[in-house]
C-alpha cells in the first residue's frame, strides 16, 4: 500500500512537471521569434554581394579550391566554435579540403549585412547535406561572418558557427520563394 | 486522512487519454512521394508536395525559370494603385515631395513603362490559360496620414491596404497596390538592412490582393540606390525617386509574374526581377551626370534589367534585345 501510494505521488509530481513546469521551463530559454511572413525581396545591394560572395566560398569548399578558398581569408583568420579552441583558418582550411570532408549540397537563406564601412557582420542560416570519413556530418548552421575590406576584394576575418540542428529538411526539388533566401 | 487512490488511479488514465489523443492530433502525414520526373516544393511546414507540371502551350520553360503552376496576372492593362503613406508634401528628405509622387506617377501612366518595350519583357510569362500582357497602368492613388505611426511591421501592411480601399481605392484582385513610405517611416522587417522593398499577397476585405512595400530609399542610398543623383533628380544628391521608381519595377515585374509566390521562380527560389537585381546593362549619362538606361514617357530612367524567359534566358533592357551580365 505505500509502495503503491509511493509510485502514484511520483507520476502526480510527473504529470504536475509535464503541464506546467516543462512549458515554463521552455519558454523562459528564448525570445519570442518574430513569424516568417511570406514574401519576396528586393534584396540591397550588400546582401546582393555578400550573398554571391558567401556562396562562391561554399562552392569553393564544394569543389575544393583551395586556392579560391585562401584568397577569401585573411591571413589571422579565426573561427569560433561552441565549447572548442578558436580555430585558425589555415586548419579549417585543411579540414574542408581534406578528402574526409564532402560537401555534397548546401542552401543559404535569411542573410542579413549590417555594412559598417570597411567591415561587414553578414549573419546567415546555412543547410547543408554533408559527410565526415562517410558520417553524416551534415545540419542547419547558425553563421556570423565579419568580413574585412582589402583594398577591392572582401576577406573572412571571423567566422562564428553554431549547430542549429542535425536533421535539417533539405528541400529535393525547387525552393519556394519565402522572400527571405 | 485516507488517502483516495482509486479516484487518483482514474485521474491519472484521464490525463493518459488526453496526452495520447494531443499527441495523435499532432501529427501529420507527410505526403513527399513524387512521381517519376516529378519535383518536390516545400510547403514551408517541413513537408512537400509534387510540383505541378505546365500543361499550357503558354507556359515556355527551360530559360532558368520555371513554372510552378500558379496564376499570373494577365490584365491588359494590370492596374496599379498607391498608397502614399506617411508625409509626401514637405518630409524630413527633401525627395518626400509632391515632385516624388508627381514623378512615381508619371512612370507608371501606360505611356511610360507601362506601354514601354522593357515591360513587355513579361510577355514571357504566362500561365495555362494565357500570357501577360506586358501593359501596367497608375490607376489611383491615396494618402494615408501615417494610420500606422512612424514604424511598423509587415503585419500592419494588409490593415494600411484595406484603409487604402476605405479611402477610394477599387478592391482588386487583379491589380497591385504599392504601399510608399517617406523617409522617416521604418518598417521594422529590415528595409534598408535587407531589403529595398517586397512584394507578397494576402485576404484583404474578402479578396486575394497583391501588394508591395517599398520605402523611399534615400533613406538608405548605399544599399538601394545605384546613384545619389538619378536623371530626374530636382537637385544633386536627391535620388529618392529615381532609385524608388527601380525598386518599383522590381516589385511589380514580380507581381505580376509570381503574383501569389506560386508560378515563377528558379531553383533558388529566385524571381524574374531578382536574377537582374542591381544589373543595368548599357548605360548613358543625362545632362546632370546621372546614368540612365531606359528612355520612355518623354523622361529618362535607370532601371534595372528584366530577365527575358526566352532565348535560353537572360538579363535584357527590352524584349528581344541583347543579355548582359551586369
């Protein structure tokens, strides 16, 4: 009987967690995200070209251009990882080109450039299918890039990345306009 | 006191009963088979549907767009109407003038662009039962004192469409309204950051509408102006309304060939106007130094190129004229 009494004031203090205090809980942990309303921009100029320039890099990575990868990074560039060491360019250069890595797609969307002169924070939501010594190393990736001016050519000073989701739903066929690619 | 478990039991299997049948609720059957040949689109939920395939001898498909079996707008002319919102008389930029919106007006009339050889660019869209038109006409216009405050969201759009059609404008769904702000209104989506303008649609007084927003972009010259004196700039440094009347084009090229975001686009999800967006082509220079690329209404303007769905596609100045990359 007070086994039983025991295990029943358990699930109670289960269900009482479940209803209120996990939705509590979860909603203390974010903003309120404003909704994506569909619609199709004029995008500006700067997220016209660093949107070219965020997707020529990708490319690079794709086809493993080194060379076209190195022109974009400067020399003391850095990329910041959650709960890593910073990592230098050249290493990450290593690991893109290294055979284990395959970038097989990628999409970019929701780019934003605030355009500080000679430098530019471009924050962007990357998806891509992708693979690790033939692992699934693929997701949705939070990006914030600084670029730096030299002299015409934009460079990646830094590079913040964090791991949105490991399943992201990577669209097969034509992507429908959300206005925010 | 003793303690009451057969009622707590039969708590307990209520609140099973109710969390099984949320969770059955819940869930949705995602329908992602596509037949052979077939392409997937998202239904922006996580799920997809087939994307339907052109059956009409008016769709023409393989220029680096495709068709995804919506509407266009096929009127001849597709009427547009603005809403000048905000201070158009004597606002904080000297292009929040009536000399804005007298000009705006102006390369909207059917003998401007309306009437012109680059609107008729989108005579290469259709859908299946027929083509555009490649004719646009102003066909009213309204002021509106600010209904929304100085800052808003795209949530206050459809409310300032709808106080538009209160205030004279006809209920059209086959028209586009353009909602214009001055410059000090900030529609806090991201205009200027972003983007110079968009476009979209949605029920507004029982109907399907079709409208855009774009702001007056001397607000913010460095993203969405391509010169800070146009060749109808009133004074040097005064582009507002040239660089409005480019981002106007975009905009309602767009509406009139995605009117619903269902019919063209490429496999990036990019438009006709967004494949040429800041590309010009071959330019000359007005008396007051500005560059322009188009000549129609008796005024010059720089707008920017049209992507043609034929010939393979491009970007051109007028149907049938040559493509340029930039």
């Amino acid at each position: 009987m007070m086994k039983e009494r025991a295990s029943l004031t358990l699930l109670l203090a289960f269900y009482c967690f479940a209803f209120i205090g996990m939705p509590i809980f979860s909603a203390a942990q974010e903003p309120e995200k404003p909704a994506l309303t569909p619609r199709i921009i004029t995008a500006t100029k700067q997220v016209t070209m660093f949107s070219g320039i965020e997707k020529q890099m990708l490319q690079a990575v794709e086809k493993k251009d080194k060379a076209a990868l190195e022109a974009m990074l400067t020399e003391d560039c850095n990329l910041h990882l959650p709960d890593a060491d910073l990592l230098a360019g050249e290493d990450w250069l290593a690991s893109v080109m290294s055979k284990d890595f395959v970038l097989k797609s990628f999409m970019i969307r929701q780019l934003d450039v605030a355009d500080l002169g000679n430098a530019a924070v471009v924050s962007y939501d990357r998806v891509q299918e992708s693979t690790h010594k033939g692992q699934n190393d693929g997701g949705e990736f939070y990006v914030v890039d600084l670029w730096k001016k030299d002299r015409d050519n934009w460079k990646l000073s830094d590079r913040y990345v964090s791991k949105v989701s490991s399943t992201p739903y990577m669209p097969k066929g034509p992507i429908k306009p959300t206005g925010k690619q | 006191m003793r303690f009451p478990l057969g009622k707590i039991r039969y708590f307990l299997v209520f609140l099973f009963v109710i969390l099984a049948a949320n969770f059955l609720v819940a869930q949705k059957i995602r329908d992602n088979n596509a037949g052979p040949g077939e392409q997937m689109v998202p239904n922006g939920d996580g799920s997809a549907h087939a994307a339907a395939r052109p059956t009409g001898q008016t769709v023409v498909q393989g220029n680096g767009i495709n068709y995804h079996n919506g509407p266009v707008l096929k009127g001849n002319p597709v009427p547009i109407y603005i809403i000048w919102y905000g201070n158009w008389t004597n606002g904080p930029k000297p292009s929040d003038s009536a000399a804005t919106v007298s000009l705006i007006e102006t390369f909207l009339a059917s003998n401007a662009l309306g009437g012109s050889s680059y609107e008729a660019i989108n005579t290469t869209y259709g859908d299946t039962t027929g083509n555009v038109s490649g004719h646009l006409n102003f066909s009213g216009a309204v002021f509106d004192n600010y209904s929304a405050g100085t800052k808003f969201g795209d949530r206050s759009l459809p409310g300032i469409v709808s106080r538009g059609i209160s205030a004279g404008l006809p209920n059209d769904p086959n028209g586009v309204y353009l909602v214009l702000t001055s410059s000090d209104v900030s529609e806090t989506s991201g205009f200027c950051r972003t983007y110079c303008g968009f476009h979209t649609h949605n029920t507004i007084n029982g109907n399907d509408l079709k409208y855009a927003y774009i702001g007056n972009v001397d607000k913010c010259p460095s993203g969405c102006e391509i010169q800070s004196t146009g060749p109808n700039s009133p004074a040097t440094g005064v582009g507002g309304a040239d660089g409005m009347s480019n981002v106007i084009t975009h905009e309602t090229e767009e509406a009139i060939t995605d009117p619903d975001l269902n019919a063209w686009f490429d496999s990036s999800g990019n438009e006709d106007a967004d494949k040429c967006n800041f590309k010009f082509g071959p330019t000359k220079t007005a008396a007051n130094g500005a560059k322009f690329n188009q000549t129609f209404g008796g005024l010059n303007w720089m707008i920017q190129m049209e992507w043609e769905n034929s010939r393979g596609g491009g970007c051109d100045q007028t149907l049938g004229g040559a493509f340029f990359t930039n």
